[in-house]
C-alpha cells in the first residue's frame, strides 16, 4: 500500500515526445482532478484515497544523447507513487521510455505501473504482418530478473485504452484514476474532471512592450513628486533606464532578422536563452538594468512553461534587487511573487509559502495593504493553500481578495465575478455546498449579465463548476 504523503510527485508521466499532446492533456487530468469528497480517506489497496492527485511529473524537454537517465529523472522516478506510461508505437521504440519503466520497476514498484494506450496495438510483436503496431515497450511486456534486467517472463500491464472503439478517452481517463487511487470504475464514472482557469500564455513581443509601457509610466510617477530636484535626477536616470533596457531588448531579436538568420529557424527560447547568458556578462556595472531584465526574461520563461530556466532568472534577479543600495520595495515583491508562483508550479510548496508570506510582510510594512500586488499576493498564497489541501485557510485570503476587487471596480466586473467564484470552489472543497452553490449562481449571475448573449470561456466554465457542484451534493 501507498502512503502518498511520503511522495513529493503522485505520479510520473513516461511517454515518448511524438505524444507530447497526449501527456499534456493527461497531467493536466490529474492535477486538476477533484476527488469526490466520500471517497476520501477510503481505505483501498492502493492505500488511503489523497484529497489530490497533484503534483504530477512530466518531463518538458527532450533528452540529450546519454547513457543513462541522469539525475533529475532518477530523482523525480524516486519520489514518484505511481508511473504512468502513455502507449503508443511511438514509446514502444522509445529507448528512454523503457529505460524509465525498468528504473520504476527496479524499485520494487511494478504493481504501480499503470498504461495508456493511445495508438498501435498491444502485444502485436511477433505477430507477422502486425509487428510495428506494438504499441508496449519491451519493459511493459516482460517482467525483470534477479539481475534487474528484463527476463522472458511475460507481464501483465494493467492499461486503460483511450482509443475510438475501445474505453475511449473520457472512460479511459475515468479507468486510470480509478486504477491509482485502487477504486472501482463505477465509483468514479459519474465524476467530471474539474478545471481551473489557466494563466494566459505571453508572447515574447508582448513581454517587452508591456515592460516599456510599466517603465515609463513609473518614470512619469517619479516626475510628479514634490521634491523637483530629486525628481528631475530620477526621472532622468529612469528614462535613461528605459532607453538602454529597450536597445538591449530589441538588440536580442536581431538574430531573428532574416539578414542575421541567414534562413536558420531561431526559436524564442533561443532568443531568451542568449539574452539571460548576455544579461549575466554585459550588465554587471548596471545592476538595476540587469535585475529588471532578469525579472523580464524570467517571467517570460515561466510563461512559456520553461520553469526550470524561469526559476534561475527569478532568483538571480531578486538577489540583485535584495542587493540594491536603493530599490522600490513594489519591484522585489513583484519578483518574489514571480518566483513563488514558479515554485508553486515545481511543488516546491514550503519555497513558495515563504516567499509569498515574505512578499506580503513587505507590503505591511510599506503600507502597501490596497495595493493590486497586495490582492496577487493574497490570490497567489490562496492557490498555493489549495494545491495543499489547506483549503480552510485559503478561504479569508479569498475573502480580502474579493473585498480588494469589489473597493477597486465596484459590486459588478470580471474581477468581481472570478473572486466570487474561487470562494464557491473553495466552499465545494470544504464541503460547504450549500454555500458553494450560492457563490457560484452568484457569479454566474454576474457574468451572463456582464457578458450578454456573447460567448465567453469564463462563462462556460463557471456554468460547469455549477453543474458539477449540483452532480456532487
């Protein structure tokens, strides 16, 4: 039996890169799944059900040619409850994919290997006419032997089949679930899988023109203060700030240029990738210019999913602003919001908590209290609490974050409408449906009326979180 606590991932995604898709929509299955609120604690021979199914792994890049896994992956194999290989004729060929496989099982966890079938066909090997539809990897279809090599003995994986005219995707879904938390298929095939709003990805183009724009409306707040004289050499300093920020910026897409490209495909991660090497050797005699660049490429990095090269910039970039002899304190929250909502993502939960519970110490201080970092602070320490399953205190942050919202614009807007609808969600995970559902027709109220007879995604949603609040209660 498992004790998920004892885990830093409940599951590992093995899959080869050709299904990329495949395992995108899977991690975000899991993660995002609610469990039903009677089922758990239920004793099970997978053992106790978890409140959660998050964090998941899944690996995001292609490994380079190597002889083993390397580190990151055998450490994330390690700390992993269950494995989750995506089946296809694509990681049946998988080197990797199978050397993932044989390192879980080498742990004494193949009764903890569970497969999704997406394509191919299993144990079509050796069947003539049929054999490159195979769609299990080697390591799937046989057991391992004393020597923790693969023996001839066969196995017997335990799969879920997402393809048309078998389970499906949605009952497939539903089997594995049900398979890792060691339920019946029945007790969970009533359950919608519950989604939360995702955060909009940002380009790089609308990276750098939002961060020009913010320069120069703080060179103008810095030109309206009283004390002429000081302001005059601030706001001179801030525009010339500004200026050499743009030319760096725009002198990194030069490579980009067909003249400097020469026909080559230049990638943005390329092109952000050079600009945090030259950031690091370019701009040490201006630290201020650097710190707010680190904080730029570093943000555009985790919008871009690239949390790992995220996490390096953000970190550098709130060193040097703790380094500063003088430095906005509005500027190192902002980093240290931007790296605790990294760190939340990579479940380095205790990490996050102190930088947000540190982010919003320093806006006490400052008298900061109805500042719009104030109310990110309090949603993003929320969403942390939630992904912990601390869901009784993430409600009076959502409280404040709703007060912040209904101060700033009123009893009616967007932002008015999300806020009341993360209360009903964090009703529902408490198990509160009665208000749940109060908050959540509230909301729903709110937005047909802000929205009219246009369709919006926001609208949809909140009108499933409803439905699903009435299935479960």
């Amino acid at each position: 039996m498992i004790d998920w606590q004892d885990y830093k991932y409940k599951a590992f995604i093995s899959y080869s890169h050709a299904d990329e898709k495949w395992a995108r929509w899977l991690h975000r299955s899991l993660e995002n799944y609610r469990v039903p609120k009677r089922l758990v604690g239920r004793q099970t021979d997978m053992g106790k059900v978890p409140t959660r199914l998050a964090p998941v792994f899944r690996d995001r890049e292609e490994l380079a040619s190597a002889t083993d896994l390397g580190n990151k992956l055998t450490q994330a194999l390690e700390s992993s409850a269950v494995q989750i290989v995506i089946c296809s004729m694509a990681s049946a060929k998988s080197h990797w994919v199978n050397e993932e496989i044989k390192a879980f099982k080498r742990l004494g966890r193949s009764d903890r290997i569970f497969s999704l079938i997406v394509d191919g066909e299993p144990y079509s090997t050796g069947k003539p006419g049929i054999e490159q539809y195979e769609c299990f990897p080697p390591a799937l279809r046989f057991k391992l032997g004393d020597d923790g090599e693969l023996s001839e003995e066969p196995a017997e994986p335990i799969a879920a089949d997402a393809r048309h005219g078998k389970d499906g995707k949605a009952n497939a879904r539903v089997k594995l679930l049900a398979g890792i938390m060691g339920l019946g298929f029945d007790d969970l095939r009533q359950r919608e899988l519950q989604r939360r709003n995702q955060r909009l990805a940002i380009i790089t183009g609308s990276a750098v023109v939002g961060m020009v724009a913010a320069i120069g409306l703080a060179t103008t707040a810095v030109i309206a203060r009283n004390d002429a004289e000081r302001q005059r050499v601030r706001a001179e300093a801030e525009a010339e700030t500004a200026r050499q920020t743009t030319s760096f910026l725009v002198s990194l897409f030069e490579v980009s240029d067909p003249s400097q490209a020469r026909g080559e495909t230049i990638t943005a991660r390329e092109i952000l990738t050079a600009g945090a090497q030259r950031i690091d050797t370019e701009l040490d005699a201006q630290p201020e210019i650097q710190a707010r660049l680190m904080d730029t490429i570093g943000s555009v990095f985790s919008s871009l999913g690239l949390y790992q090269d995220a996490r390096a910039m953000l970190e550098k970039a709130l060193e040097n602003r703790l380094a500063l002899p003088e430095v906005p304190q509005q500027e190192i929250v902002q980093t240290t919001l931007h790296l605790a909502h990294v760190d939340t993502i990579n479940a380095e939960l205790e990490t996050a908590e102190s930088l947000y519970s540190d982010a919003i110490e320093r806006l006490n201080r400052a008298g900061a209290t109805d500042s719009v970092e104030m109310t990110d602070a309090r949603a993003g320490l929320a969403e942390l609490y939630y992904r912990m399953g601390r869901f009784e205190d993430a409600e009076p942050l959502l409280v404040s974050v709703l007060e912040d919202w209904r101060r700033r614009g009123g009893e009616q807007s967007q932002e008015v409408a999300g806020a009341i609808e993360e209360l009903g969600l964090n009703q529902f995970d408490q198990g509160k449906f009665e208000k749940a559902e109060e908050y959540l027709r509230e909301s729903l109220a709110m937005r047909r009326e802000l929205f009219g007879e246009q369709p919006h995604p926001d609208l949809a949603e909140n009108i499933n979180n409803l439905a699903l609040l009435l299935m479960e209660s």
